[in-house]
C-alpha cells in the first residue's frame, strides 16, 4: 500500500450494477453480503433497498445536536446535512 497516498470513495455507476451483482453472486456472496457491499458504493441501490435512510440519518443527527449542544437545526442546517448524505 506504499504507493497509496489518498484513498477516494469509490462509487460504482447505476449502469454497471448488473455486472457487480453477477460478480459478487459469483465470488459466492449472499444477498445480505451484496447488500451491505452496494448499498455504501450506489446510492440509487441504497435509495432502493433503504427509501428511507435519510430521514433516519437525520433523525440521528438532530438527535445529536440537540443531546450533545441543547439546540435544535434551523431548516437550512437540515438541508445541508440532506445534501451531505445524499453525497456521501
């Protein structure tokens, strides 16, 4: 790993999920296994399999902020932190 300096998120491209799908059923996961795998590399899979992880994420962090500093989000904040999920 010497010639790694930085380590990007990968994503993988809606159009080439048929393929890891074959791939990952092959190398003899099962469907828990791909989804676990998936669900952090496409958001569209996770939209699917999870429709509704950003409102829960959300939910964690107002929950967060308000235990952690004893204040609520305004609406922007909880739009800015619904665009950061969505690009994770």
């Amino acid at each position: 790993m010497e010639n790694f300096e930085e380590i990007e998120k990968a994503k993988i491209p809606d159009e080439d999920m048929p393929e890891w799908i074959k791939s990952l059923r092959k190398g003899g996961l099962d469907d828990e296994e791909i989804d676990s795998v998936l669900k952090n590399l496409n958001l569209t899979y996770k939209k699917v399999k999870e429709p509704n992880f950003i409102e829960k994420e959300l939910v964690e962090i107002k929950k967060y902020y308000k235990n952690k500093y004893n204040r609520i989000l305004t609406a922007e904040e909880i739009e800015y932190f619904k665009e950061g999920i969505e690009n994770e």
